[in-house]
C-alpha cells in the first residue's frame, strides 16, 4: 500500500498480481492496479483487473482488521 496523498492519511493506491482458479480448475492470473481506504477498522480496496483469460473486472474488497474477515465482489467491465 501507498500513501501517495499527502492531505489523506487513511487512503492512497496500490498494484499487484492475483492468481485464481476457477470452478473448472483453470488457472487465470491478473494484474492489479487501484486506490484503498480505511475507514476505522475496515479498509476497501477498488481495483480494476486485467485477467489472462481476456476479461476486465472491477473488485471492491472489504477487509476487517477487526475480525479478519475478507470479501471481495467482481464486476465484469469488458
């Protein structure tokens, strides 16, 4: 993670790679790039994803320090 806004603490941006397999045992890998935010105990990251079966998706990932519970929900943008 970046703190790459100097007037906002709790936000700023990353980039990363994922690797997922899906229900057909395909294995796909993405290239990441986004902008995250605290609010108290609970960071979401927004990310739009460049995936190597063609697909774009737009992820919002919740993330509870609290619980350590993690959600992500995927869009398809393309």
């Amino acid at each position: 993670l970046r703190l790459d806004n100097p007037n906002v603490a709790t936000q700023g941006s990353f980039s990363g790679r994922a690797t997922a397999i899906n229900e057909n045992g395909e294995r796909n890998a993405a290239s990441r790039q986004g902008v995250w935010e605290r609010k108290g105990n609970i960071i979401q990251f927004y990310s739009l994803d460049d995936v190597t079966d063609g697909n774009f998706y737009l992820c919002i990932t919740e993330m509870n320090l609290t619980t350590d519970k993690l959600e992500m929900k995927f869009y398809s943008v393309k």
